[in-house]
C-alpha cells in the first residue's frame, strides 16, 4: 500500500480497515479482496476532501477527519417498538434492517416476494450469488471521484442486494432501514447498497436511515442503482440521523433506453450531512427524474451536489430541490447538468428553491449546465428568500394570525416537493414528518 496522510486524520481509517480485514472479512471471493485493497489505497492517496477543492470548497469535513470513529463489532439489541416511528406502517413488509451497519434478521421480513426476485442483505446474497453482485458492484460508483467513496468500497461487508427478473412487478415497496446507536465510543457504518433491475422490470425501493443517539456516530453509505430497459424504479431516501450524527453519501444511477428512474432524497437529520448523486441517462429515450427536500434549523449544514449526465440523445430529466432553513442552518446545493456530443434532444430542467425563515440562515446555490450538443433544451435556476410578505398579508387579512400563516405558506414550499411522491402510504408518513418540523420553524419564525 503506498504511504499514507497522517495530518487529515487518514491513517486513523486506513488503521481501522486493517482491523476489518483481519476480522473475518477475509473469508470473501478474490474480486473483492481486490476491490477492496483498491479503494483502501485510493482513499489514502487522496486523503479527506478540504475547503481548497471546489466541491468542497463549502462544506468541511474536518469533524468526520478528526473523530476517533471505531468499526461496530456487533448489532444492538432493538425492539421493533422502537424502529417503528422509522418504518412504514405494513402487515406484511418487505423489508431489511440494520443496527449499526449489521444485519438484524429478527427485525426483517421478506416473504411474499415473486419468483426469481432476491431481496437480502449483500453478506448473505454474496455467499450465493456472487456472479451476478461482481458484474456491478462498485462499476457505477467512482472511487476516484470521492474519497468517502473509496472509503465505503474498503469496507464493503453488508448492505441491502435487491435484484428484480426482467419483466418482473414487484408490488409491494422494498423497504430498507439503517438505523445506528452510540454506546461507549462513537461507531461508523458504511452500508452498501446495490439495486439491479433488468429489462421491463418495476420496484420502489426506500431507504430509510436513522438514530436517537445524541453522541456523535459517522453513516457513509452508497446505492448503486441499474436501471435495464424499459424498467422503471422509483427510490426514496430518507435521512433522520440523529442531531450530533455526520451522513454522507453517494447515489449513481445507470438507465437503459426507454426507462424511468426516479429518486427522492428527503432530508431532515443529522448535524452534518452531505449527498452526491449521479444520474447517468446512457439509453435513448430515458427518463429521470429528481425530487429533493431538506429542512434544516439550529446550527445544521447539508450539502447536496448533484449531476445528470446525458450521453446519448433523446432524454428527458427533471431536477426540483426545496430547501426550509431556519436558525443558523446552511445549505450548499451544486447542480451539474451535462450534455454529452451527440446527445441531441436532450430536455433537461434544474431548479433549486430555498426558504429562509431567520436572519442568520443560508443557502448558497449553484446550478450549472455543460452542454456538448447544439439541438437541446435545458433551463436551470435558483431562488432564495425569506416568506412573501404579501402572501403573509393576504392570508391574515382571511382570518388568520401571523404563526397559522406563517405555518401554511412554509408547508406550502414543502408539500410541492411531497405531492411527487407515488406511494400514499410514504406520502402520508412524509407529511406527518414534514408537519412537524415546519411547525417548529414557524414557532421560531414567530418568536423571532
């Protein structure tokens, strides 16, 4: 391995992954020995991203460098009393959950699925049917891109696998659910996520990721999602970490010609987190679609940076991000929208909005096109404010005071977002969520 950083807090996890493999996680095929050492060696060569980089040039990870995070040696005991505010309500769920990054078999539930369609957690799907897991795992997901990125691929262990036959509906939502716990040292979790639906095929696929510790933990995750032709998969992201937590993350997408991608991130948690995500439009006639919600208040800083990569023609994708700040929050939104040579009839739309709902709040936003084709459409912009003062007027002047008010216009910006989600039973849970945050932002708006 070559010689690694000391000053960023690198050797610290280059350390804790020679601790991972000698644990146990030795006993895997060859490919992923080698996958692994890889990513360990890209991680170190490049270090934690700094504010001197321009991606990163707004959200510091020095916290996450600097915190002594150790590998979780076993799941914590839980109940299923207290995962439910976290899951959806079902008689019959599929679904996985994880405690600190492990695999939790008591708590998961995945019969009545139809035939051929596998959804375990990847430890387990990797002892059967490893093939298939080789072909894609860590091909859509760029190492040298993100170093949180290499980070995850070295200590690759477990995960959600979901694979769907072509020409096969799967009904039921596919629902998977990380939650972590702090217990005498802060722990980190890097869960690996790998969705592969093929020709014709039909899924929404949740995750959900969330903690009540009010300790500092580290949740680095990534989803790798293919997407065959004329498949169409819906995914929602969930992210309620808790209050001291750090979330990064890492979303790719590949589509085949003529299908249908769509990915909500919903986030509300977590004191620092941050979402790269990838939508690769690579079959003609595709479509993809990106509805993003964050309500952040108190000293919360979530960063999402997005790109949409159009290389081939005759594409369609749609980009809405909603941004709620309240107290000292900040939010960094970086939206990329790239038009290859070649990719003509491309339709692209980007568009950030962020409400600001104290003095001290902040949202910086940066849409961007780069575009190689002469005959597309692509449009893109930002918005950022405080309440419409006339929207305020007009609605006391119909009766009610100034925190009811203040309270619906706030649900409004949010609801637009919500009103895109297709499954009711998400939606309605989503809006419980969302209510009662916006209704702490309205009180501090008011107070204020």
């Amino acid at each position: 391995m070559t010689a690694t950083r000391t000053s960023d807090g690198t050797a610290h996890f280059v350390d804790r992954h020679k601790e991972f493999s000698a644990n146990g996680a030795g006993g895997t095929p060859e490919w992923l020995k080698h996958l692994r050492e890889v990513a360990i060696e890209r991680f170190a060569e490049q270090g934690f991203p700094t504010t001197r980089q321009e991606e990163w040039r707004l959200t510091s990870v020095k916290r996450i460098a600097e915190h002594p995070f150790a590998l979780p040696h076993a799941a914590d005991t839980m109940t299923p009393d207290q995962l439910t505010p976290f899951l959806l309500p079902s008689e019959e769920p599929v679904r996985l959950v994880f405690v600190n990054g492990i695999f939790v078999p008591g708590l998961s539930h995945t019969a009545s699925l139809p035939a051929g369609v596998q959804v375990r957690n990847l430890a387990a799907a990797l002892a059967e049917d490893a093939p298939l897991i080789e072909k894609h795992l860590g091909k859509h997901a760029d190492m040298d891109r993100n170093p949180f990125t290499a980070l995850n691929t070295a200590f690759v262990g477990d995960g959600a696998f979901v694979y769907v036959p072509a020409n096969t509906l799967v009904e039921q939502p596919v629902e998977c659910v990380f939650f972590s716990t702090s217990g005498e040292e802060p722990v980190m979790s890097h869960p690996r996520n790998l969705v592969v639906v093929e020709n014709g095929g039909r899924l929404a696929f949740i995750e959900t990721y969330g903690g009540t510790a009010r300790r500092p933990y580290l949740t680095n995750a990534v989803t790798e999602v293919v997407v065959g032709d004329n498949a169409r998969v819906d995914c929602y992201r969930i992210q309620r970490e808790g209050e001291q937590a750090f979330h990064i993350a890492t979303t790719t997408s590949t589509q085949g010609r003529d299908s249908r991608y769509s990915l909500t991130p919903i986030v509300l948690g977590a004191s620092l987190s941050r979402h790269y995500i990838l939508m690769g439009m690579n079959g003609e006639g595709g479509e993809g679609t990106l509805n993003g919600l964050y309500l952040m208040s108190g000293d919360q800083h979530v960063d999402h940076n997005t790109v949409i990569d159009h290389a081939v023609p005759h594409c369609d994708s749609h980009e809405y991000f909603n941004g709620v700040l309240a107290g000292r929050s900040h939010a960094v939104f970086s939206g990329k929208i790239v038009v290859r040579p070649g990719a003509q009839k491309t339709d692209s739309k980007q568009t950030n909005n962020n409400l600001l709902l104290s003095d001290d709040a902040r949202a910086d936003s940066q849409p961007q096109l780069e575009i190689y084709a002469d005959d597309v459409r692509c449009t893109h912009g930002a918005t950022l404010g405080p309440l419409d003062e006339d929207a305020l007027f007009y609605l006391r002047t119909r009766g009610l005071d100034r925190e009811r008010a203040n309270a619906l216009l706030t649900y409004g910006f949010g609801v637009e977002i919500l009103n895109r989600v297709a499954l009711p039973e998400l939606r309605e849970r989503l809006d419980t969520l969302v209510k009662e945050r916006l209704h702490d932002f309205s009180r501090m708006r008011v107070a204020g």
